[in-house]
C-alpha cells in the first residue's frame, strides 16, 4: 500500500467529500455480518452446539479492544491500516464460523473452531469499531463541516440498515424451513420453492457463511476507496503519550466525558427493549396484521424506524427547528433524553393494564418503540458527531471510545438495579409498573441535570487541518477550531 500516494488532510471543498460512500457502503455490510452472525449465536450453541455434559459456555466481552484499536490507529498505523487489515482477521472468523457445519468439523471439535472463530471477530470487530466512525469524520474540514450531522446520520442509518436486513435473513438460514401451503412462497414456481425449501440452504454453514460474505465485501469495498480516502498520519506513540498526559489535553478529555454519563443513562434504558419489554410483550396481543409475532420479533421494528427517522430528521425536522433556534449537538441529546423517558412511561401504562388482568395490542408497544427511536435518533449518532468533532485531533479515535463507554456503563447500571431490587426471598423490590416508572424517573432526572450542565460546557470543535499534503510522509497535523455554544 505504500506505493500509492494517498491524500493527508481534507481537501477544500463544500460537498460531500469523495471517500464518504465507501466508508458508508463498508459499515452497511460490516453490520450486516455482524448482527447477521450475532443473532443466531445463542440458538446456536444452545440447540446445535453444547459439550458432553449439555452445558454452554459463553465467552466473556472483550471490552479493553477498542482502546487497543484506537491506540494502534491514532499512534502506530494510521486508521487505514488498522481497519484494513483487522477486517482480514475478521473475515478468517466468519470464516472459521462457517466451518462448523462443514466435513471439516469431524476432524476438529465444533467447540474449539467457535471459540478461535469468535476471538478472531472480537478482535476485528472491537479493534475496528472506533476507527471506521472516527475515519468518517477525518474527511471533513473547516469548508464542508456543515454537513458533518447529515454524514454521522446516514453512518448510522448504514448500521441499522445492515443489521435490519441480517436479523431478518440469517436466523431463517439457521433454522429447517417449509412453505406455509397458503402462504406467498407456495405459490412460487416448484423450482423455487424447492430451492428455499432445501436443508442445503438451511444449516449452520450457510447461516454462519453468509456474514462472512459480507464481510469479505466490506473489506473489499473499504479497500476499494482507499485512493478516495483522507488519511491522517500516525503521530507516533511517543507523542500520543505527550498529548495524552498533556495539562490542556487533560481538560479536554475531562470536558468531553461530561455527557457519558447522561447519555449511559439512556443506554440503560434503550438496551431493555431486548430484555424488560420483550418479557412485557409475553402479556400483550401479538395479533397484528394477520400475523401472530413472536415477542422477540417486536424489536425488529427498531431499526425500521431508524431508517425512516434518520432522513427524516436530517433533511426535515432539523433544518426546520434551526429557523428557530440553534439545534447544537448537546440541545438535540438532551431533547433525546426526554424523548426516551415518554416511551417508557407508555411501557409503565401499558404495564399498568397487564396488572389488571388486560391483554393490551402489541401495537402499544410499537408506539412506544416509535418514541424510542425517535429518542434515539435525537442522541446516539448526535453522541458520535459529538464525540468526532470534541476530540482533540491527534486523539480522535481514543475520544471515539467515549461513545462505546456510555454504551457500556448503560448496561452496567440495569445490571447493577436489577441486582439491588432483588429481596433474600427471591422476590424483586420492583416489578411491573413500578418497575418501568422507577427508569421513567430516573431519566426525567437525567434529562432535567443534563439540562442544567449543559449551558456551561465551553467545549471547542477540532476538525482536520486542510492544508494540501499527499504523499506518505508525515505532515505537521493542524486543526481548525471554533468554540462551541
């Protein structure tokens, strides 16, 4: 890759800039592999993959990866590097996936290609995970930083568009399928529904195989933009070490940690549509055009809606609220944080009607999956701009971790409320509604602080400095900065 010469700074121009729909087109079919594989892990190692003794084991989360992929990209290799090839390591997990179902598992035990293949995705997908949104915003400066908001929203339409269709497609692939005789696949030619019907078609190496494919796609196209691409030097660790233990740095890294914790709040509480509502939707009437849903189909309507929101917002309710005020990053969260306190006070009334004795519609629940959404809209790409745009510009994809550890320290928080509510008895403190109003509280709280500390945070936007440079040789890194209201 050295023989190319690759342009080092933004170029000065007020339009999208040229590497953008590579970055975008990657992250779509990354996710697609990821969420693809993730979604029939657990049924698959409960039903198709536990030892001798009929006992699972999962393997711990590898939360230190991201900063260790960080530190490569921002000190060592560059971010190019270390996204290219961490997406090959990622691709030979998929790849070793997907020998589980084939001949060659007879000869090695199933448990040991699953555990090799899911390290291999935790280091590709953790070591990349804060360089791909960090290599997005590398490719603005000073002259086309307007659009910057539109460009982290369709990133993160990109996410959800990748892992909407996966989660869909590839639990399907897992499981033995027939065409339902008065359904639409049945009345497809006999080739066809012979093809979709065929247990070649349905096994773990196909379900397994095709968030591989999909991988070895991202790369390729990630590879393939690479002359289109900004690409910002390595500072070396020596300096990555000087600016990380910097005075002025320091208050930087302070400055930006302030809304993690805000917006972690948020995570706990976005993260229980996997867990608290799909128990609540056990309750309700799961009747809804013409299908009877299963409870865990109900949270595939999220990611639907984040792909109708994103545009919508972007190119719509924003432009339409700045006419009246400034919408900054820290004002659009914290409308998100209050946005996400209304769904869960639906959730708490649709609760309140399920201790009744009522078996409510399933519809109530979408609604409140729609104000979720819009909540989330409002805040987790806004937190990633925010964290891009913040970071100072040696240390973005160190910064970019932030955002990963609001998600984080989310879940710890539900883990940590749900393990004080427990009584010696086995009986919980809090349960139903007052379970789902407890949350409503404590983001309302979380909404009005937030609310109150915000005016005075007097963070400053660094962005890439847009002098002309190409070439591999290290050029002084500069930034552009201007103070954040």
């Amino acid at each position: 890759m050295a023989k190319y010469k690759y342009l080092t700074s933004p170029p000065k121009i007020s339009t999208m800039p040229p590497g953008v729909p590579y970055i975008v087109g990657n992250e779509a079919a990354e996710r697609f592999s990821y969420y693809g594989m993730n979604s029939i892990l657990t049924i698959f190692m409960t039903k198709y993959l536990l030892d001798k003794m009929g006992h699972l084991s999962v393997m711990p989360p590898l939360y230190f990866l991201p900063i260790f992929g960080a530190v490569l990209a921002d000190a060592v290799f560059g971010k190019f590097r270390v996204v290219f090839w961490l997406s090959i390591v990622y691709c030979g997990g998929h790849a070793t996936l997907a020998l589980i179902g084939s001949p060659v598992a007879h000869a090695i035990e199933p448990r040991y290609l699953l555990a090799v293949g899911l390290l291999m995705i935790a280091l590709g997908a953790g070591g990349i995970k804060p360089c791909v949104s960090t290599n997005v915003g590398d490719q603005f400066g000073d002259t086309n930083k307007h659009l910057l908001t539109r460009v982290f929203n369709w990133f993160y339409f990109s996410i959800n568009a990748g892992s909407a269709c996966s989660t869909l497609l590839i639990p399907w692939l897992l499981e033995p399928y027939q065409a339902a005789s008065d359904g639409f696949i049945a009345k497809l030619p006999p080739s066809i529904v012979s093809f979709l019907e065929s247990p070649r078609l349905h096994s773990p190496d196909i379900a397994f195989g095709l968030p591989g494919v999909f991988m070895a796609i991202a790369t390729f196209i990630f590879w393939l933009g690479r002359k289109k691409f900004v690409h910002i030097p390595p500072v070396g660790l020596r300096t990555y070490g000087r600016e990380i233990f910097n005075k002025q740095t320091g208050k930087i890294l302070l400055n930006i940690l302030i809304p993690v914790p805000f917006i972690a709040i948020f995570w706990a509480l976005w993260q229980q549509n996997f867990s608290s509502w799909i128990i609540q939707a056990e309750s309700m009437d799961r009747h809804l055009f013409g299908i009877e849903w299963l409870s865990s189909q109900i949270q595939t309507v999220n990611p639907i809606f984040i792909l109708i929101m994103l545009p919508l917002f972007s190119y719509w309710l924003y432009p339409a609220v700045e006419k009246v005020i400034r919408l900054t990053p820290l004002r659009k969260i914290g409308a998100g944080l209050f946005v996400t306190a209304g769904s869960f006070f639906l959730v708490a009334m649709i609760q309140t009607r399920i201790d009744a004795g009522a078996r409510p519609g399933i519809i109530w629940q979408v609604w409140a999956f729609v104000i979720l959404t819009a909540g989330e809209t409002l805040v987790s790409p806004t937190h990633l701009e925010f964290s891009y745009t913040q970071g100072p510009v040696k240390l973005k994809s160190l910064v970019m971790c932030t955002y990963l550890l609001a998600v984080s320290l989310g879940n710890q928080f539900t883990a940590a409320v749900n393990f004080f509510i427990q009584n010696p008895d086995g009986s919980v403190k809090l349960q139903g509604t007052s379970y789902f109003m407890f949350f409503v509280w404590v983001m309302l709280g979380t909404a009005v602080l937030f609310a109150i500390v915000t005016p005075f945070y007097k963070g400053r936007t660094y962005l890439q400095d847009q002098t002309e440079v190409t070439g591999d040789a290290e050029p002084a890194v500069g930034f552009a900065v201007q103070p954040e209201a």
